[in-house]
C-alpha cells in the first residue's frame, strides 16, 4: 500500500500537523499560549517536517510490502470446510449437517456470526489500513508468534535484549534459566 509510512506519520502527528508536514496555525497558537516561543516553535516544525520528508521519500523509493489478509485466512481449517469466504455456509456442509440433524436456525446462527465476524475483520482493517496498520499482517503475526516453541521464543528474546527493547516488553523475565 502506497504512503504507508505517510499515514503512520499523520496517524501520529495529524492533530498538529497538515498532510503536507506543515505545523497547523492553530496547533503554534497553543504552543504559544502554553508558553513557547517562536524559535522552540519553529525548531520543532522544522525537525518534523524534516522527518516528514524522509518518511515520504523511503514511502517513494523503498515502499512497504503489503500482505493482504482476509477473515478468511484466519478461519480454521474446519471452518473453512464449513464456510464461504464471506461467511455463508457452504451448500455442502448444510447438507451434511441436515443429515445429521442439526436444524436450519441452529445453521442460520452459524452463518449470521460467521458472517458478522467477516464483517467485523473488514472495518478493523479498512480502519487501520487508513492509519499506514496492516492489521491482518498484524494478527498473522500473533499467530506465528504464539506457534513458536519455547527455545525459538527464547532465542528472539535474547536478541530482543541485544538490540536493547524494553524488558518489560519481552515475553519472559530475562533471568528465567533454561529448561
């Protein structure tokens, strides 16, 4: 998706700054009436608005890869067998499921929450994809992450710590002894 880091920058900067990167008149009007001056003012527009220019270029020459993720890729695989992408209940499962004495409004049940889900995935992402957030990405992030293997989760923490994150952030204490 194009401008990705653009929208991530206005996401975090929008109330204060145009899309252009430009300080908003009445966000230097606040910064006055809370007591800056002009030149702290103007050495804070200009330092973002030099940020905003390099997140811009590497926007133009370095864009982001964009993944696109449905409801669907996040279905089971037997919900896959049971639903349609859009989340109506395939015909055959319906007539499986009738043979086997399931009835229509407990299918219909089914089929609505299956439905509101997918409804539901596609706002959160439409959302988050205005604000530069590839939310399916994200969430098929979370699913690999907690996949992983205690001595696979391990060894990323402990590269976590050599590149200095938080340690609050990390999944295990640091001193936790291996296993």
């Amino acid at each position: 998706m194009s401008g990705t880091r653009i929208k991530r920058w206005l996401n975090m900067h929008g109330k204060e700054f145009n899309a252009d990167g430009t300080l908003k008149p009445e966000a230097r009007e606040q910064m006055l009436s809370k007591g800056m001056n002009n030149g702290a003012i103007d050495s804070y527009a200009r330092r973002l608005k030099i940020n905003y220019e390099e997140w811009k270029h590497l926007d133009e020459t370095d864009p982001i890869a964009w993944t696109v993720y449905t409801a669907y890729d996040f279905f089971t695989a037997e919900e896959k067998q049971q639903f349609n992408p859009d989340g109506t209940l395939r015909k055959e499962y319906i007539e499986i499921a009738l043979s086997k004495g399931i009835s229509e409004n407990r299918l219909a049940e089914m089929e609505r929450r299956k439905k509101l889900d997918v409804e539901t995935y596609n706002k959160v992402s439409a959302r988050d994809a205005e604000k530069g957030i590839n939310f399916g990405e994200e969430k098929m992030n979370e699913i690999l992450a907690s996949r992983r293997t205690y001595a696979e989760r391990r060894k990323q923490m402990e590269q976590d710590l050599r590149n200095f994150e938080e340690p609050s952030s990390l999944p295990f204490d640091k001193d936790t002894p291996y296993f």
